[in-house]
C-alpha cells in the first residue's frame, strides 16, 4: 500500500518567523494530497489540499508545494502566529482511501 | 449543522469485553471511515463504507467490526477488547467520492486494561 514520510517529527519556531513541514510518499498513481491540522482534544480539519496537475496552492498565509517527480510535497506557512502551533498532517490518497503521514508538532513561540 | 459526532468521548474497559463506538452524521454523505491515531503512526485506516451496506478493510482491521445500514451511522465494535486496541478512534466522513475532503469527529479515547 501507499507509505507516506513525514519530516520532521517536531518544529519551533519564532513568532512571524516561516515553518515548512515535508513529506514523501510512494505509489506515483496518487493524486490527491491534503493537509491537517489538528488541535488539541479535537478531531484533524482540513486546511489545504493539493491535485496532481497543480504544482503550487496558496491560501493566505499557508502554501503547499508538489513535485510528483520526485514525490514529495511540502507545506509551507510564512508569518507563523501562536494559534498556528498544532499538529499538522499530510496525507495522501490511496487506492482506497487517505494514507496519513505520523505528523509534526508545530511550536511557535511568542 | 451538528455535523459528525462520535460518542462516547471517552471509555475504559477491559480486556476480553466487546465494546462499540458509535458515529453519527447529518450530511448524508456517502463515504464514512474509522482511523485509529497513535503516537508516532499518525491515523491509520481500520474500515471504510462507500454506501450503506458497503464496507471494506482498511490497513489495521484485525479485531473490528463495522456495519452500516442506515448511511447517518457507521459504528465501530471491538469484539474482545486487548490492550494494543488502547488508542484514539476517529471516524470521519467524505460526500461523494474518497478523495474529497474528510471531516472528522472529535475521537473517542478508549482505555484498555
């Protein structure tokens, strides 16, 4: 089945500063990448996806980047604030359903 | 818009007993899945149901039971509860195909022991 990497595993960062979360997957037939966001005590909520004939998505503050060549996509939050520390979690989608990558716990201090 | 709920919020039992999780949702969407989350494997797939009356295996299925009859509900059951099923239970829902955004409930902590 598909495996999806996730890196890294814990990120903090300053206030304002950017954060970038990376992952990697294997099954080159994917085409749908998604990414969560999940707070404490609560279920994961989308908060950027990607297909497979975008390279690039912005939306505010948040980006996701792909390179199917190589397999891997990345998100990319610029101006971090404190209610961005979370979990975050990427995801691709299978032959059935989303894989999930193991997440990164996002710190940003004030 | 109650959305997706999943109840209990949180279960202790013990080891051998059957237990169900329960999840409910008001979109009448099409897709539903169960994932269980433990640190340091993110969610991983235990069953899905396109339709009522569809379901199928995901990655982690060994010791659960679903059923689907009505497409609002899709409830999960440990037959003999063992401790490695120690975990948090998300059940989500997706509208009409797998890779459309989930929507997720707040989980069920489940405690065996």
């Amino acid at each position: 089945g598909e495996n999806v990497e996730q890196h890294p595993s814990t990120l903090s960062v300053q206030e304002g500063d950017s954060a970038v979360i990376k992952c990697t997957y294997s099954d080159s037939a994917s085409n749908y990448f998604p990414w969560y966001k999940q707070e404490l005590g609560k279920g994961p909520q989308l908060i950027i996806d990607i297909r497979s004939n975008v390279g690039e998505k912005k939306d505010q503050r948040i980006a996701v980047t792909l390179n199917k060549t190589a397999k891997h996509f990345s998100l990319h939050i610029t101006e971090t604030q404190p209610e961005d520390s979370a979990v975050y979690f990427c995801a691709v989608m299978g032959r059935r359903a989303l894989t999930f990558g193991s997440g990164t716990r996002l710190q940003v201090q004030p | 818009d109650a959305g997706i709920t999943q109840s209990p919020r949180y279960k202790i039992t013990e080891t051998g007993r059957q237990v169900t999780l329960m999840c409910h949702q008001t979109w009448s969407h099409s897709y539903m899945f169960w994932y269980r989350q433990d640190l340091g494997h993110g969610l991983r797939l235990i069953y899905y149901s396109a339709a009522a009356d569809i379901t199928d295996k995901g990655e982690v299925p060994d010791g659960y039971v679903v059923s689907r009859s009505k497409t609002e509900n899709f409830p999960l059951t440990l037959e003999s509860a063992t401790r490695s099923q120690t975990s948090v239970y998300f059940c989500a829902s997706a509208n009409d195909r797998p890779n459309s955004p989930l929507h997720f409930g707040n989980g069920t902590r489940l405690t065996v022991t």
